[in-house]
C-alpha cells in the first residue's frame, strides 16, 4: 500500500511501547479489519514530526480482501492524518524495504518574513538571508558515493555508513526553498543534518569546499546543526 501522513502528533513510524506511532495504526486498523494480528513492513523509518506523501508498505494476509475493500475499511477506521492512497497485490518475493532502489525526500524551508498559521506543521520557518548560488554549490558536493558518518545521528546503528546521493538540489516553489535529494538509501536524521550543514553555507559560515573535508574526516561535532522534524517529507521511494 501507498500511504500520506501527517506527522506531526506522531511519535514516527515504528511502533513504539506507549507511543502513538502510524505503524502502530495501521496495525491495529488492519488488525481488527481481518480479524488476526497483521503486522506492517515499511520502506523506512520516518522519525517523530516528519510526513510523507508517498510511503510504501506490505503486510500479509491470511485470506484475502479485494483491495478496494482494504482501502476504503482502512481510511474509514484511520485518523484523518493517515490516509491510504492505494492498495495492490504486490508480486512473489516483494519487499517494501528491501526491493527499494531509491528513495526521495524534500525538506521545505518557508522563506516569508511571517510564516502562515497552516504552513507551520509542514516547513521550517527560514527567513534569514541566503546565497542562493553557494547552495546550489554546496548540495551537489553531496552527489555521488560517500562515507556519510558525518552526518548521521549518534544513535544510528546503521552497519555501513555509505551510501550514493543521485540528485541534491535546491529549486524554489513559491515562497518556498525546497531541498530535494534521491539516494539509495539514508542514515538516521542524515537529510536533516545536511539541511543543517547547507544553511551554515548558504548563511556564508562556512564554504562549500568545506563539505569535502567533513566528507573525508567523518566527523559529526563539524556538521551543523539538525534542521527541525517538520519540514521533512517523504516524496517518493521507486522499486527495481
């Protein structure tokens, strides 16, 4: 299934002990729909606060519903927050985390000089003056395979830190700076920490050659800072 959510009253994706957690709805709406303990696979881990447009995931069931029947039972039990967007028969042997070639995600900065009430869950209120072309030069340094330890949270446990960035690019929509990057994959908090380390350039604290050497060292204390939850969506995870 292709699910959206708001993230924002969520404590992420993975179920938690005593936390509200949208794989935990979805368990438990799938749960009670037929009859039997569902468990739900992701692609990914979305941390408290961060929404998705597109997330993909696959459970198994005992006997079947037509999918049809699994989409409109489970927006009617879900909180408006989780919405289904389609549900299919996924072929033999497929995963939704491990058949991920790439996934997408967006980080949306606000630029306006007062952000709108109705904006404030879904971007990071940014209005601080920016070098648009020390960006753009900075988020290609990104593209490419690299050791990206500097820019993982301390409680990754991720077994190998590499991983190849295909497209790292700012455009603007609107009144809106979108930070947009597809990878084969990301670390804990990895996106939020490059869109921390990106604004220290764009605010001329550090220059984009500087990203090379953080690269190279790996060293996490030399990063900047991690951009808040709410800006961060999940745009696209595309299947071999």
């Amino acid at each position: 299934m292709v699910l959206a959510y708001d993230g924002t009253s969520f404590q992420g994706w993975q179920v938690q002990r005593s936390a509200d957690t949208v794989q935990g709805r979805l368990e438990a709406a799938l749960t009670r729909m037929a009859k039997g303990k569902i468990g739900v696979v992701g692609s990914g881990r979305t941390d408290a606060g961060v929404h998705a447009l597109a997330q993909v995931a696959h459970f198994r069931l005992e006997h079947p519903i037509p999918p049809s029947g699994i989409l409109k039972g489970l927006n009617a039990m879900l909180p408006p927050e989780i919405r289904v967007r389609d549900v299919l028969v996924a072929p033999d042997g497929f995963h939704a985390r491990y058949s991920a070639s790439s996934k997408t995600y967006a980080y949306r900065l606000d630029r306006q000089p007062v952000t709108l009430p109705f904006r404030s869950r879904f971007t990071f209120h940014y209005p601080h003056p920016l070098d648009a072309q020390a960006l753009d030069d900075a988020a290609r340094r990104f593209e490419g395979e690299h050791d990206f330890r500097a820019l993982r949270a301390s409680s990754c446990g991720a077994r190998t830190t590499t991983r190849r960035i295909f497209s790292s690019v700012f455009r603007h929509e609107n009144d809106e700076l979108v930070y947009e990057v597809t990878a084969t994959g990301f670390l804990h908090h990895m996106v939020r920490n490059i869109v921390g380390t990106l604004l220290e350039v764009g605010r001329g604290k550090r220059v984009p050659a500087s990203l090379d050497a953080l690269l190279e060292g790996g060293d996490r204390t030399l990063a900047g800072p991690t951009a808040p939850a709410k800006g961060l969506h999940l745009v696209r995870v595309d299947y071999r």
